[in-house]
C-alpha cells in the first residue's frame, strides 16, 4: 500500500504545479477528485476491502438509467 500512495503522491507532485502555473483551475478540480478517487479506491483493493469493480458499476449505472 505504501507503493500506491508513493506513486499517486509523485503524480500529484508532478501534476498540481503545472495545473497551477498553467492557471487550469476547473482542470485541477477534476484531477483532484479523480486522484482521491483512484487513491481511496486503490487503497481498499489493496486492503482486501470488498469493493465493486469499476465496469461493474457503470454497467449497472447505464442500465438503470436506460429503464
């Protein structure tokens, strides 16, 4: 786990100044949640947490909508 959080530590390092410099507020906003998301969702896979796999819950998602 400490592998995980070393490498979304590194891309956020790399990623949140360029955002900043570059003035992509809306931009950052998106990485941001995608990154927590990612991170928390990598975190409890890792844990053997059960967790729903990601194409399970978009098929599901579609097929409620669709009905």
């Amino acid at each position: 786990m400490v592998g995980l959080w070393l490498v979304m530590i590194l891309i956020a390092l790399y990623q949140v100044p360029r955002l900043l410099r570059e003035e992509q507020r809306r931009t950052l906003l998106v990485f941001g949640f995608i990154w927590l998301l990612v991170t928390v969702y990598g975190s409890l896979v890792l844990n053997d947490v059960p967790v729903p796999r990601p194409t399970d819950v978009i098929c599901s998602f579609f097929e409620r909508l669709i009905k």
